[in-house]
C-alpha cells in the first residue's frame, strides 16, 4: 500500500512538472523574486536570475573536500547562514558547505521537479507544516539510523521535532528554528476593568473580554485571525489541543467544545464577526491600535510592538489560557537530506553542527525566533530575562507541530473552513466539526499522524 502510495506521489509530481514547464516562461516574465540587496550583496555582486536563484558566495578552493549544497529561503537571515557554513568549513577540512538563495516559491516547484528528475539539493530547507508532503513525494531521505545514538535529540522539542517524522515516526531532517503563539493583553483596558493579571482560563478569558468590550469605541475584548487559510487553523489549533482534542479527533465532544468557545465569543459581541476575514497581521493591528484587549500574539510580533503601540498602553505576555491543559502550536522551518546526495553521511554531520546547542541558539538571537532546543534556550538572556521571550520559550513545551501529514493543505483546509462556517453561523459547531471531519477522518485512517 505504501509502495503504491509513493508512485501515486511521484505521477502527481510529474504532472504537476509539466504545468510548471508549460507556465514557467509567462510567470517569468510578470513575477520578481530577486532578494533585497544588502551591502555585502552589492560588495560581492551576487546573482540572482529570473527563477530566483541567487549564485553563492564565490569560495574559496576547497581542495578533496565532500561538496555539501544547502539550498534555502532565509532572506533577512542569508547572511547568517553563510557565517555558519563558513565557520563550519574553516574547522575542519573534510566537508564544504555551500548555501545558495532559492525563492520560497521556485523553491517549492524545485522539489517537486526534483523528485521526478533526481535534480535536488545535497540538504533543502521547508516550511515545517510542508515537510510530510515532501517526505511522502520523495524528496527527503530517512536519516532516523544515522542519529541513532545521538544524544542531543533528546535535547529537542517534541512539537519542531515531530514536524520532520513520517506517519511511522521516521525522522527525515531536523528543525532549524521555531516560533508559537500565545496571548497578549492590553493591561490598562485590564486594569480599568477591574482586572490586574492576564487569565489562565477560558473562563477567565471570556470573563475578561466581556469586561473590557466596548461597542460604543468598537473595542472588542479578544482577537484573532480566523482567516481562511493556513493562519486560520494556525490560530485555531491551540484551542482544540487546550480542550483535549486532536485533529484526530475533530468531530469529539472536546473539539466541539473548542470551536463553540470561539463561536460565543463572536456571538456575544465579545470578538469581532471581522476575524473571518483578519489575517494575524490584521488582528495585530487592531490590539495595537487599541481596539482589542486581548490578541493570539505570535513570536515574531514582538521585535515590534513597542514600535506600533508607541506607549499609548502598556502590554503584558503570558501563555495561550487553558481548558484541560496549555496549548500552542509551532512554526518554522526545517533541514532536510535530500534523496540521492552522495554525501549523505557529510550532511548529518553538517545538520548536528548546525543544530547544535550553542548554534540554534546563537542562530536564533540573530533571527530573533524561538530555538528548536530547550537547551539552547537557557544558553542567551534573550529568552529568558526578555519576559517577553520568555512566555514564548515556555510555551514551546505545549507547542505541537501541525499534522505531521503528507495531506496536511486538504487537513487544514478543512479546519479552517469549518471554523469559518461556525463563526459566521452558517453552521453550528458541532454540525462544522463534523464536517471536518468526514473529510479529515479517512485521510488519517489511511495515514494515521504519528503520535
């Protein structure tokens, strides 16, 4: 049956090779994927053609070396990458790493050419949701026996780590950063309500924004993005996993439970019936502009809220409030073998490097996102004397990965609608997790998620 499902993957991808062939001339002509020049871009006249392919760093001679090509999508980070591998090629002179820019998007298409014609990177990098798929095309190898007996895996996060697992628990590259959500609130709307902590629970939560909502100012007491797409479920995760469901188990009591939460908030007034159609940048604007006592806050929003509140309040952090237990979920992205490389042995070496503690954490400061490792957390004050940061390190250890699933984009779509349909009424959400469902249900009964 595997075997089968595998083939079936790769006569997808072929199909889907030959519309990227057929379109890929008029897409080049009208879309831009060049990278924003820096200095030492301009210094060193780096190349990036009309695929959005940046030519690397020319290197320095590197003599027998094993020739490892890391190809990834970090643009504000590229630069940061490249002191890695350079510090990684000047200790030893056995392995040579060379990273070259690939847009996100032609990065994504060069993959699934890739597991078709075997033209793939030596390691690729993926959106951690995005991995199972390419795992499942064959695009990755199993690398599970080449760290076997490492002990630092222990050391990783269970939610960044599993997003790099198969449905049998296979572990195909390893987590490079991370980021979750959790709550911020608005502590002078709090405070004028009565109120001096953020809330621990849903009851708390939902007494708190029926406090501090205010039609009169269109001030809601809670938002969040509700989107219909991949930010939706990503919001909505957290609430299903705090009620003790899984997505798994969407049509259970529990996950009912989680959406009927949100769908009261919405029809008593206390979230706006606009989060539908919020993005999680839509949500945030509105808190910092005052109109939402509360918000879902993710990691990356922190390098600029005191920018965009500007002091007209004061904010405080704290973990996404609990029903039967905490709950977030994860972002980031992901390392990979790619199938076919000959120097396999040479990239694990080059993923433990890069993975170590001190370098997740050393990488993550600069890229301001949470490390993949709980030790590496303690290892800098950026996570933990920011009490910011430190609500997001913590979460992490409630954080799961979305899926693992090769057919997470048909799971997520299902969720999202789901939810939408209950938060506009066209469904109740019992009726909306149903039908979830019966679309999530036979997916994973085929490929069940790893737990």
């Amino acid at each position: 049956m595997k075997r089968f499902k595998k083939l079936f993957a790769l006569l997808m991808a072929f199909c889907f090779v030959l519309v990227l062939l057929a379109g890929c001339k008029s897409k080049s002509e009208s879309t831009s994927t060049s990278v924003p020049e820096t200095k030492e871009d301009t210094a060193s006249e780096k190349a990036t053609d009309e695929t959005g392919t940046q030519e690397p760093t020319e290197a320095a001679d590197s003599g027998n070396a094993i020739e490892v090509s890391v190809w990834h999508y970090f643009e504000n980070e590229a630069e940061a990458l490249e002191k890695l591998a350079n510090a990684y090629n000047e200790m030893q002179d056995e392995i040579h790493i060379t990273c070259t820019f690939v847009s996100r998007e032609e990065l994504m298409k060069q993959y699934t050419i890739g597991a078709v014609s075997g033209e793939l990177p030596d390691i690729g990098m993926v959106d951690s949701p995005d991995m199972a798929s390419y795992i499942a095309l064959g695009v990755f190898e199993d690398i599970t026996d080449d760290l076997s007996g490492w002990e630092d895996l222990k050391n990783f996060y269970e939610g960044p780590l599993s997003s790099c697992k198969d449905g049998e628990g296979r572990i195909y590259g390893l987590p490079n950063n991370s980021n979750c959500l959790a709550l911020v609130c608005n502590m002078d709307l709090l405070n004028a309500a009565g109120f001096t902590e953020p809330p621990k629970t849903w009851d708390e939560l939902k007494e708190i924004a029926a406090a501090t909502t205010n039609p009169a100012n269109s001030v809601y007491g809670f938002a969040m993005s509700a989107i219909s797409n991949e930010e939706g479920t990503f919001q909505f995760i957290p609430w299903l996993y705090s009620a003790g469901a899984t997505v798994s188990s969407l049509s259970s009591d529990n996950a009912v439970k989680s959406l009927s939460f949100l769908t009261d908030l919405v029809n008593q007034g206390y979230m706006s019936k606009e989060v539908v159609n919020w993005s999680q940048g839509d949500a945030y604007n509105a808190f910092c502009a005052g109109k939402a006592a509360m918000l879902e806050s993710g990691t990356w929003q922190v390098s600029t809220i005191d920018t965009d509140v500007n002091g007209t309040f004061k904010y405080k952090y704290t973990l996404l409030p609990k029903d039967n237990e905490y709950s977030s979920v994860i972002g980031g992205e992901n390392f990979g073998v790619c199938v076919g490389s000959e120097a396999r042995d040479a990239c694990v070496n080059f993923l433990k490097y890069m993975q170590s503690a001190e370098n997740n954490a050393d990488w993550c400061e600069i890229a301001g996102k949470i490390p993949v490792r709980s030790d590496a957390a303690t290892l800098k004050d950026f996570w933990t004397k920011d009490e910011r940061y430190a609500v997001f390190t913590e979460g992490m250890n409630y954080a799961v990965a979305r899926g693992p699933h090769e057919e997470w984009p048909t799971i997520s779509e299902a969720i999202y609608s789901s939810v939408q349909a209950a938060l506009i009424g066209e469904k109740s959400p019992a009726d909306a997790m149903a039908g979830a469902a019966a679309v999530v249900d036979p997916i994973i009964a085929a490929n069940p998620i790893a737990e």
